[in-house]
C-alpha cells in the first residue's frame, strides 16, 4: 500500500535539536509499517535544523515546507496554504497513493481533507481542543473549541474515516454535528526492544553523577503550562525535604524551561537536563516516572516510561487511565493536586515490593497491547479496509 501521511511534524536524521526531533512516534510508525511492505510519503512542516527533503531508506519519502508562522509558546505550525495544497497534489500526481492520512487534525495542516477528494482520505487526532484536551490558557482554550467544533466537524464531514488515540474519545461524538464513521481506535506502539528495564542501571547513573541509593524521579516532556511540571517542582521540595537521596530529573524544553529553573534554582536535587536523545537510557536508570499533565491524549511517554519497566504516577486525564489501572499498572491522580503527588511518591519510595510490582505488571501490559507489531497489524487491517469501500 502507499500512503501519503501529512502531519505537523517528521523528525530529521541526526537530529541535534527539540524541535528537529518532533515526530518521532510518527516515524517509527512510516518505519514499521515499511517493515510490513507499505510504502510512506511524508509531507510535513519544516522546522528549526531541518532539510527540506530527506530519504528515509527506499520507502519513506519526506518532504518539508516551511511554515508560514509558528506560534512558538505552543508549538502551533500555520502552514502556507497554497504551497501545501500543491504538494499534496503534486505528490497525488507523482506518488499515486492509495489513501491519505491527515496526522493530528487539530492542526492546520490536515485542512486539504475538506477539499482534496479523490483519493481516501483518514485523519486522527488524540484529543479535541476545547472539549477533551485542554492547554491551560483560557484564550487557547476558547480558540480550541472554536476550531473542534467548526473546522474539525468539517474535517470529520470530509474524511473517509477518523483514527482515535484512546476510547474515551468516543464520549465526545455527542458535541459534533458529524457522525464519527469509519472509527479507528488506536494508539501509537512502543518498541519493547529498546524501552525495556537493562542491567546497566549504575553504569548510565555515573554519568550523571547520581549514586546508587539515590531514588531517581525521572519527567519526560515539554516545559509548557499543560504539562504541569509547576506541581510536580512544588512536590519535588517537599519530597526532598523528607528524602535526601530523592533526585527529580526534569528532561525535555519549552516556553517555561527558564521560569522552571528559577522556581527550583534553591534545590540542587532537582536537577534539569533538556533535550536529550537517550531516553531509553535514562528511563533504565530511573526508579519512577511522574506525568503531572493538566491534559493529555495518550502520552507516549508515560507508554515508553511502562516498557522500561517504571512504575508511573500520572493524572487521570484523557486516554492515561487506558494505561494505567490504579495501584496494578501505576497510580493515578488528579491535576494539580500536590499533594496526592507528594503522598504517591512517598510510597514509591518507602514500599519498594508494590514500587516493582507496579513496574512488573505495567510493563507486561504494553508488550501485550502496545507493541509496534500489533499496532500496525491494526492499522493495516484498517486501512486496507478504507481503501477496498
């Protein structure tokens, strides 16, 4: 099958920056499909550190634009409309897909599914701006909705089929005037063979100067407002008061990396590492990982903190519950509440069988229900089912 998948966002080879490493799930989708004999071109958006085209192997095409502006505090692309359009019809032309796939309809860039017709069309999204997923902003909020319920409802209208990231998704057909058809739910995978607990624990700790009986808190993400790492820093003070050996590791970017700093600058135990391209290895070396969202999808980085074996303390936001069962797989709180995080944590810590037990379980569950093998085996059987109406 050839697919024409268009999205926000295609990380580029040897990438040495944040923003040149966005996409990765949606690579390692084009890379596992391809594994399976499907053919991927990519048209995305260009950002920071970028090429305009790349050639990922012999059948995964990508094709970069830059984009006409970038609202930088949330990572919003607003493509150039015109250039867009012509590349997708231009690559129709050259590549004759079988099917399109418009990759997170909440952004512009799945706007040609409301008027390029002749080939079948799907979009997906992980949550609906306004109705489902929320980033904080009461502005942001309020143009969100706006967006869901006019463009996306078109969006929906146009396309042969919609993909949903979690089943709780579903809830939110009520606030449409479109019928979801066509519905996919599907999440994206892990691959279990790199995120997976590893014996060198202490080896990958020395790097970092942290020893070993020191308890290790790892966050993966962004350092915007939705991702709520304010509550986990003011539950980080608190934990380090009680527990000397508790280091809280932050990794990752964003609009409030410097303000983060400065609100954790008196507490060395906190300690922030940026981007980082060795994931896999921190979360080995790490004894828990904490997800504070305000709002999410389906995280993929509480999916990958699972693989690795990690017990995971995450709000009860959007799809995170379809991960994690309270006290089997994780444990689950809710959104700004400090002091459950701190609570959660200090059990982590002082009850080391429930902490591996919890780690044990959770990792079972995703080799069973999220490895990339059964995702695509999923989305293939989907798709060729688009493609055959």
């Amino acid at each position: 099958m050839k697919i024409l998948f268009v999205t926000p966002w295609f990380p580029t080879a040897n990438a040495n920056s944040a923003e040149a490493h966005q996409g990765l799930f949606e690579y390692r989708q084009a890379v596992e499909m391809r594994k399976r004999g499907h053919e991927f071109c990519v048209i995305t958006m260009r950002w920071r550190d970028q090429p305009i085209s790349e050639n990922f192997g012999d059948k995964i095409l990508v094709h970069r634009i830059k984009p006409f502006f970038i609202f930088p505090r949330i990572r919003y692309p607003v493509p150039n409309l015109f250039s867009l359009d012509s590349m997708i019809k231009n690559n129709c032309k050259k590549y004759c897909p079988d099917v399109i796939i418009y990759s997170h309809m909440a952004f512009l860039t799945a706007l040609p599914v409301m008027w390029i017709k002749k080939i079948p069309s799907v979009v997906t999204t992980d949550g609906f701006p306004g109705i489902s997923w929320f980033y904080g902003d009461k502005r942001v909020d309020f143009i969100g909705r706006f967006y869901t319920k006019v463009i996306m409802t078109r969006m929906i209208k146009s396309s042969k089929g919609i993909q949903l990231f979690n089943n709780k998704l579903l809830n939110d057909e009520k606030y449409f005037t479109a019928k979801f058809k066509n519905v996919l739910v599907c999440s994206n995978g892990v691959d279990t063979n790199i995120f997976k607990p590893g014996d060198d624990k202490q080896e990958i700790r020395n790097t970092l100067n942290l020893k070993e009986n020191d308890f290790v808190i790892l966050f993966v993400g962004r350092f915007d407002l939705v991702k709520g790492v304010n509550y986990l820093i003011e539950s980080a003070k608190v934990i380090i008061s009680k527990y000397n050996q508790a280091k809280f590791i932050l990794v990752g970017d964003g609009s409030l990396r410097k303000e983060y700093e400065i609100l954790a600058s008196s507490y060395p135990n906190i300690i922030f590492l940026g981007w980082r391209n060795d994931i896999p290895q921190l979360m080995r070396m790490s004894d828990i990982f904490v997800l504070p969202s305000l709002s999410e999808g389906l995280p993929n980085a509480i999916m990958e903190a699972i693989a690795s074996g990690l017990p995971v303390i995450a709000t009860d936001v959007g799809g995170v519950s379809q991960l994690i069962t309270n006290e089997e797989t994780g444990i689950l709180i809710q959104p700004k509440d400090i002091d459950a995080l701190v609570s959660s944590i200090d059990k982590l810590i002082t009850e080391p069988l429930f902490t591996e037990r919890l780690g044990k379980s959770g990792r079972l569950k995703i080799v069973e229900n999220y490895s990339w093998d059964i995702i695509c085996e999923k989305l293939e059987k989907y798709l060729n089912g688009i493609v055959a109406k």
